[in-house]
C-alpha cells in the first residue's frame, strides 16, 4: 500500500500530461474502429449478406448472431456500471468511491457500443426514425424491442446526468487547473453553478442512485433485456423465469470486470496506487466472485430443469446447449476464475493485480462467448423442430468479429477523450481518502462495508 | 375500422361534424367536399381506385374551383411511380403550389379533401404519413380491432391428398419473384415414432384417392394467425394483420429488418433480404394490360396502398402473404378468393378462401372434411382418374328407360363406384348454395354433382332397393352413405400447428400431426428436381466474408 497522500494534482494528471503511449492507444483504438466503421460500410453496401447469418427454418441459418449478442452483452456492462455506482452511492460504500466514476463512464460507453449494435444489426438502419419513433405509440404496447430502445435511451440519459451532476462540483473547483481550450464544454458542465447547489445534487444523485438500483431487476438487465428472449413462447433455450437473474448476474460480472480492468489502465498509466488500491481490487476480485457464483447456480438450475424430465422441446435444447464444445469451454473458464477466486480470498498471498486482471479477461470472454451463444442456441432448437435443416450453422463472418474490436476501440477512445477532458477520478474520493485513512485497512469481506 | 359505422373516417362522427361545421363556413360546396371526402376514404381502403376517384369528381371540381390539376387518367400510371401514401399524394395533386399556405391550400384542395387533409396537416408532427397510414389501418391498440371483420382468408390442407409435387413451392416462387431458398411456400415429408414412413404407411393398397403414397406430408405456408406473435414483437408496425381481412403482412417501405418477427414466429415462416433480391424491381411482374389502369403490375399495385406484396426489397422481412393483389382483385375477379399455390396444387390438397364464411373452400372442407374430399376428388383435381359428368353430359348420353348397368356404361369414364360416390354426397348433402362473392368451388362443384345426380335420376331412379344395393349404400340412409363415402376417402383429424402456443393460426390441416419429435425427411421430389433450393444456407455462404468453411458455433 502506497504511503502517498492522494492529491488534486494527482487526478489531474490524465488531463495535463500527453504522453507517447496515450498517442499510440489512441491511434489503435481509433483504427479500430475505423476498420470496423469501413467494414461497415461496405455490409450497408452489399447487404447483411455480408454476415454468417441466415433464416432459421427451412433455411438452415441463424437470424441473429454475434451482433445481438454483443448487443446484449455491451447493455450488460453498461447496466452493472451504474448498478455498481449507484450501489456505492447508496450504500456509503466509500471505499469504491475511486472507481465510481470509472464505472458510470463504463456505462455511458456500453450504452454506445449498444445503440450502435443496433443500428449495425439492422436491414434498414436508415428507417430507424422514421419508422420506429414514427409507431411508438402503438409499437411500445407489445414490442420487447422497444422496450428495449425505449430503457436504453432512458438508461443512456439517465447515467449522462447522473456524471454531470456530479461533475459540476469537480469541474467549478478544480477549474483554474483544467485546461482553456476546453473552456467552452467546462462552461455549460458548471452552468448556474454555485456552491449552494453541492447539497441538492448530493440529494438529486441519492435518489437517482435509489431510482437505477430499485429498477435494477425490472427495468435494467433483470427484466426488459432478458424479456427480449424470455417471453417468445416458441425457443426452449430461450423461455424460463430465470433468465431475469441469469442476465442481471451475467451484467454485474461483465461490468465488475470491465471496471477492473479500466481500473488497472489508469493506476498503471497515471501512478494511482495510492487511488486505485489494491484493496479496491481485492473488494472488487470478491464481488466478482460472489456474482460468479450466482450466475452458475441459475445455469445449474437451467439445466436440471430442462434435462431432468423436462419437456421434450426444453430438453432437447438444454441437452444440446451442455454437449456444446464452446459452453463447456465458456462454464469451464468461469467456474476455474471462480476457485481462483476463492482461494485467493482464503490465502491471501494469492492474490495479484495481474491475477485480478486475468481473472477479469476470463470472465469478460466468458460472458461474452455465452452471450452470443445464447442467442445462437435459441435457432438451433426450436419447439417446432422439424426442420431437416433445423439446427443450422452459423459462424460469425470477418465483418461480425470486426463489430468486436470496433466497439471496443469506440469504447477506449470515449475513455481516452474523456480523460483529457475532465477527472476520471472525482474530488469527493481524493477528499475522502485524504480525510479518513483508516479505511484502507485491510477488509477483504465486501459485505462487511456493504 | 368503422367499416359498417355510420361515419366514414377512422377519428370518428365527432370529427366529421366539425368538419361540416367548418366546411360550411368556407365558400365552397359542402356537399361535395363530404363526398369526396368519403370517397377519399374509400380510395384510401382501396374500395376505390384513385383513377376512378378523379374522373367521378373531375367535373364537380371544376365547376366549383375553375381547376383541377388532379392527374387524369394518362398522368396516372406516371402518378403511381411515384406515390408512397395514398391520402397525402391525393392531396398533393389538387396542391399545385408548395408555397401556398396551410389555408389557402385547403381550400383549394376542395372541403372534401380537407376532410382527410386535416388528418394529415393536424398531425404534421408525425410526418403525415405517418398519422394518416395509422388511421387508415383503424391502428388503436393492434391487436383489439374494434369491429372484426367478416373476411379472414386462410386455408384448410389436406395433408393425405398432398403428393409432395411441391407444384405449390414452384408456383410460389413465380407469382412472387422469389429468391433461391426463399421458400415461402414449403412442403416436407416427415416421420416420427408413430409415423413411419415407407412400412406402417396407413394405407397398404393403392387406391386412387390415397395414391399410394409413402409419404407424411407438411404444408407450411405463414399460418397468418390470429394472435401473430411476429406482428405483436415488430417496432415498427411493419408486420401487421390487415382490418378488412385478416392478412398477415409486411410493409416494406416501414419494415427495418430487425428480423424480430422471424425470430418471434414458432413456425420459422419468415424470410429475411439478405441481399439485393434477384428479380429488379421494374421486373416484378403480374397481370400486365399497359392500358387498364386496375390491372397493374405487382411493382405498381405494391405502392397503391402499403406495399407489402411479392418478392422483398433488400433489408426487409418477406414470408407468404397469401396472394393480396389476388385477394384484392387487382387480378381479375375470378382470382379473389384464390392464392398461387391452390391453384397450382394437383390433388387440390390446399384449400383457399375465408375461413369465416361457411361456405368458402377452406370452411368446407374443415368442417365436411369426407364429403369435401370426395367433392374434390371427383371434380377438381387435375391427376384424379375418375371424374363425375355432367348433368349436360348425362342428359346426351342417357334415354328413357336405361337400367342402372346400361346407363352407367354409356356415360364415358362413369363407373358404379362413381355414382356411388354422386348419390352419397347429395345424399349427406345440406345443399348450401356457394356463395358469390368469392371462389366457393367445393359448394359449387357440389351443386354440379348435384344436378347430375338429379339428372340421372331422370332416367334411373337410384333410390330403390335395387340400387342402393348396386351402390353399396345399404338400406340408404344418410349415414350409409357416409359410411360409403368414408370409405372412398378416409375420415381425416383436422389440427392447427402448435396449437398450445396460443397463436390461433387460419391453417387448418387434415391429416396426420407431426408430433413434437417429427423430423423432415426425403420426400418423393426433391428440391433441385423442380428448381427449388432447400437450404438457403448454401447460397448465403456464398456472400459471407471471410467464411471459413465447415465451421459453426
Ligand atoms: S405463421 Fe403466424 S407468427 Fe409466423 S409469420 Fe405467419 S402470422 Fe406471423
Ligand atoms: S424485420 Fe421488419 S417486419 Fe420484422 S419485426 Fe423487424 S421491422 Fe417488423
């Protein structure tokens, strides 16, 4: 544990330094995304031909893929980004308090890369205003795919105030320190701001923070996302009450890992160890695990469920998904990250940072190769399974893997900006660690601060 | 839609009453503008054509304003490549001058065109589009429309009398343009534990209703359910369920090509763009008569209303649509009530019409399945070896005095089994009339059958001992002859598809169900054999970049 007292200086750092390696990051990520924006283009030109998707049915094929997958998996990270910050608002979980605004920016580029999927998933992404504002009133009735575009919008708007709000008490004080030539952005950040105001917004983000962790089940990847699926009558793999908590532990585990992973960039590149401690990691590594260990016990209940005098379609569908090659795999990394986990919370001479992040790319493929195998499966095994080309084949095209590395880079050059731009690490956080020391002794039981 | 209310636009009487009110305050002939705009309305159904529309007010407007630059018959067809909403263009040509004011421009449009514009106008923040496209499909709440329609077009298949021609599936692709693989239209051979194919076929002998066939068959056309989930999951109300006849359909100037209704569908009916499809636009064809302005092409037909016919545009939904330009008799009178595939099936296996009407083909032959089915045999099937004459036919062959055997001998390809078959239907008969608002054929054929029975009753009378005997009727009663025809043709169980999912399809199938382990099998034609592909897959491979072979998640 660093001795260093955490300074103004110090979270200022990101916006007043430029280094080589930013400029390096930033032009990978850039080009990443660039590639994809250009692979892109050529998909709106030939068709979604393009893609290894096809008609499930008669056709043989997949009707969504990695797209949809990666959509919901991108919506995944962005929910349990505010769910974590919203948690440690609410429940005074100071010590997080450094990685909180990590998070709420985590959601923000979640959110993106997910609206983006949209529009990249689409036959005709040009008709999306018009056709789709155009009907809402008749289509928000019935269609979990408004429902869906209807939360993420909301969601999107919601952590966008959530991080101005709190910027505005960073941004008047830290002001003299930031530099002129983004005068114009930090003016409209602290309009009408006044000291006055620090009370209500204090109040304002409480409820806010109320608001995202009450809705949590219902309203963010416990129920509209996963209802996408869940509330099709048809697709075994797909139906079942469980898939609520199923997708809420899946988001919390992607965000947890994503924050930590994020986490370890900034500490490593800006000398933050003395921010980012290894204590927020251990915190964060215990976290993962506790969700880790949910997410397995809702896929046991799955299975028994389905392969233990299930229903013939529900088992036929259950039996394929766990013969998978690529489920076993996915569960296999997950479960190992687990007893990683676990072992390093009972010896705790386990535990490294470079541990942590392993742990934190594991799980991240993990949920990710679930994600898209999931929405997969739904085709292959379909009640009315009669089909002689019923399970089809699908692999995601050149372009599809592409979308990965593209949103990624979108997502890392929306950190990389931002970072230049305002304090990735709040004041609240440098005040707190500064004024109470203490609390960086060693509490490796999360649910003990919680 | 208020289809039968007193009032003629979709926001109601309130509405109209204030529009008189207002019409009446401008200088022009209220009357008129009432008309038009009901007779706007209509075009808007597609009661009307819009050529129709403006040749019946062309002298009114005239008169009345001293213009018209509405399009006459010539401009029609030039008219047509451009439209897109029907309301808001109709309104567009009697609107000269985009710089004329909202007022000014209602005026000239003529009250009666007001009466619709105002829709339009009112809700400009919709796009008007928009608002007027939601009005005309009485949209409120989707799925509960307020007055049900008495037309539902759907179909009863005889899964016993399919032989897997897959005749349908090629005459599908025609009348639509349809891509390889795109198989809207698609029949399989299955088998599963209690239904095995070649040996415990339920029929051992041969007989010529049965036509030996090894096979069990599936039909699949779009069920065109009542509760369609892919119409409930659209975002965009591009899939929708037509108010004035049940039709399942996709807008393809709306649709987005999410592929939710695909993935939404239990019964994996849709078919999604991929690419630029291979017939162009332009090439889209139908009935074409260049100087009939109602038999239009497809392509043209599409933008008349909402175009939601034949072959998909690039990046949208496509699945069957059971034939609209058909239903709407923008094909000829005589093709209302039909579809592609029924007329092209053979055996006569599918049965088109509407399900509501008793009398229609597919009610019939659901509800009479055995009487049907020997109607069918003996009158409308094309491969069928026995055929009932004619009255006119008997009446030729036939004199005074004939015994039974004679009279049967001297009518060509008549034999005892036929008759037998002739004299048990009108026997079961109820002798519903068709009706003759659309293609009852079954009720029909059934009255031919009828007054060939009566007319060779003329001659010999079948209802003695004697001849019930000869005809294997017994002592003659309905039942036995029932019984008689039950024989000739089975008595098939009738079933709807996944009936337990809850989306009340208007496909009904006589025949065997295929239980929830069915698996497709090879069936007597093979795809390629007709110019058919089977797996889409194969081609969409083809566009995949960076595809690496054999490999699949
Ligand atoms: S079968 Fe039913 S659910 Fe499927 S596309 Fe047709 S109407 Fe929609
Ligand atoms: S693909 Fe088109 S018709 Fe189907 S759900 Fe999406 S927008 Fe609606």
């Amino acid at each position: 544990m660093s001795t260093k007292t955490p300074s103004e200086e110090d979270i200022l750092r990101p916006i007043n330094t430029l280094t080589k390696k930013y400029f390096i990051l930033y032009g990978v990520a850039a080009l990443g995304l660039v590639a994809f924006l250009v692979a892109w283009a050529y998909q709106l030109q030939q068709g979604l031909i393009v893609t290894g998707l096809g008609d499930w049915g008669s056709g043989g094929g997949s009707t969504w893929g990695l797209y949809i997958g990666a959509f919901i998996w991108w919506v995944g990270v962005a929910h349990g980004g505010i769910i974590l910050s919203a948690a440690v608002r609410l429940l005074n979980m100071d010590r997080y308090m450094p990685v909180a605004r990590l998070a709420e920016m985590t959601t923000i580029g979640g959110l993106s890369a997910a609206g983006f999927y949209i529009l990249v998933h689409m036959g005709r992404p040009d008709r999306m205003v018009t056709s789709v504002i155009g009907h809402y009133h008749i289509t928000v009735n019935n269609s979990p795919l408004v429902w869906d575009v209807t939360v993420i919008t909301a969601y999107f708007v919601l952590s966008a105030t959530y991080l101005g709000l709190t910027l505005r008490y960073d941004i008047s004080r830290l002001r003299d320190d930031l530099p002129d030539m983004f005068e114009p952005v930090y003016k409209i950040l602290t309009l009408g701001y006044t000291e006055a105001e620090d009370k209500v917004i204090d109040r304002m983000v409480w409820w806010l923070a109320a608001a995202v962790i009450i809705m949590a089940p219902l309203l963010l990847h416990g129920g509209v996302i996963p209802w996408l699926f869940a509330l099709l009558p048809a697709m075994p793999g797909w139906t079942g009450a469980i898939q609520g908590p199923m997708f809420l532990s899946i988001a919390l585990m992607s965000a947890i890992s994503g924050i930590m992973i994020i986490s370890y960039a900034f500490r490593r590149a800006y000398d933050w160890d003395h921010i980012i401690t290894d204590d927020i990691f251990r915190g964060l590594l215990l976290w993962l695990g506790f969700f880790t260990l949910l997410f397995l016990w809702f896929q046991l209940q799955t299975i028994i469920n389905g392969v233990f005098l299930g229903p013939t379609n529900k088992a036929v569908a259950i039996e394929a998904k766990i013969a998978h090659p690529i489920y076993q795999v996915a569960m296999t990394m997950i479960f190992g990250t687990l007893v990683y986990i676990f072992l390093q919370g009972i010896r705790p001479a386990l535990f490294s940072k470079r541990r942590a992040l392993i742990a934190s790319v594991i799980v991240l493929t993990g949920t990710l190769t679930e994600k898209i195998l999931f929405v997969v499966e739904g085709f292959l095994h379909p009640t009315f399974d009669i089909y002689a080309n019923t399970p089809g084949t699908y692999f995601p095209s050149a372009i599809e893997w592409l979308s990965l590395v593209g949103t990624t880079g979108l997502v890392a050059l929306l950190f990389l900006n931002l970072s230049k731009l305002v304090p990735v690490v709040e004041l609240h956080a440098i005040e707190h660690l500064r004024g109470d020391h203490e609390h960086g002794e060693e509490a490796t039981e999360p649910e003990v601060e919680a | 839609m208020s289809t039968d209310d007193e009032s003629f636009h979709p926001l109601g009487e309130e509405w109209e009453d204030e529009l008189e009110t207002m019409l009446d305050d401008t200088e022009y002939d209220s009357d008129l503008g009432m008309e038009m705009a009901q007779d706007a309305m209509r075009v808007t159904k597609g009661e009307l054509s819009e050529a129709e529309f403006h040749e019946r007010y062309h002298e009114d407007v005239m008169e009345e304003f001293g213009e018209d630059e509405r399009p006459t018959k010539e401009a029609y067809e030039a008219a047509q490549e451009e439209a897109k909403g029907t309301v808001s263009n109709m309104l567009n040509a009697f609107d000269g001058d985009d710089g004329e004011t909202r007022r000014e421009t209602m005026k000239k449009m003529g009250v009666g065109a007001a009466a619709v514009g105002v829709g339009a106008f009112g809700a400009a923040s919709n796009g008007p589009e928009q608002s007027v496209t939601a009005a005309e499909e009485g949209h409120g709440p989707r799925q509960e429309t307020t007055e049900e329609s008495d037309t539902q077009w759907g179909m009863t298949i005889d899964l016993e009398r399919c032989d897997g021609c897959l005749s349908c599936m090629t005459a599908c692709s025609e009348e639509n343009d349809l891509d390889q693989g795109v198989n809207w239209m698609y029949v399989m051979a299955w088998e599963d534990e209690n239904h095995h194919g070649q040996e415990g076929s339920e029929y051992d002998v041969y007989t010529d209703f049965n036509m030996g066939s090894d096979f069990n068959m599936l039909v699949r056309p779009c069920q065109h359910c009542t509760d369609a989930p892919c119409e409930k999951v659209c975002p965009t109300t591009a899939r929708h369920t037509r108010d004035k006849d049940g039709l399942v359909l996709t807008d393809y100037d709306v649709c987005i090509g999410c592929r939710y209704c695909q993935v939404a569908c239990p019964y994996g009916v849709n078919y999604f763009q991929w690419d630029e499809p291979d017939v162009a636009y332009e090439d889209i064809d139908g009935l074409e008569d260049p100087d009939n302005p109602d038999q239009i092409t497809h392509a043209e037909y599409e933008h008349g209303e909402r175009w939601v016919d034949s072959r998909a545009p690039r990046g949208t939904m496509s699945k069957c649509t059971m034939c609209p330009s058909m239903q709407d008799g923008k094909q000829g009178e005589d093709k209302v009530g039909t579809s592609a595939c029924e007329s092209a099936c053979p055996p006569g296996a599918i049965q088109f019409g509407n399900v509501k009407d008793e009398r229609s083909d597919p009610s019939q032959h659901r509800e009479h399945p055995v009487k049907s089915r020997a109607i069918v045999h003996l009158t409308n099937s094309t491969d069928s070896t026995k055929t009932a004459p004619s009255a006119d036919q008997i009446n030729s062959a036939l004199s005074e005095g004939d015994d039974l055997q004679t009279a049967i001998d001297q009518i060509e390809g008549l034999t005892v089994d036929i008759l037998a078959i002739m004299k048990s239907i009108e026997m079961v008969s109820e002798g519903t009339e068709p009706g003759d608002e659309e293609n009852n054929s079954i009720l029909s054929a059934e009255q031919d059958i009828l007054s060939a029975v009566e007319a060779f009753q003329q001659y010999v009378d079948l209802e003695t001992e004697e001849a019930y005997s000869e005809l294997g009727l017994g002592d003659g009663s309905e039942q036995q002859a029932h019984f008689r025809l039950e024989q000739y043709t089975g008595d098939p169980s009738s079933f709807q598809l996944l009936e337990d999912v809850g989306t009340n399809p208007n496909v009904t199938y006589l025949g065997q169900e295929p239980g929830p382990e069915a698996q497709q099998v090879e069936g007597p034609t093979k795809y390629e054999d007709v110019g058919l592909l089977d797996e889409r897959q194969e081609y969409l491979d083809e566009g995949t970049v960076g595809r690496i072979d054999g490999v699949s998640l």
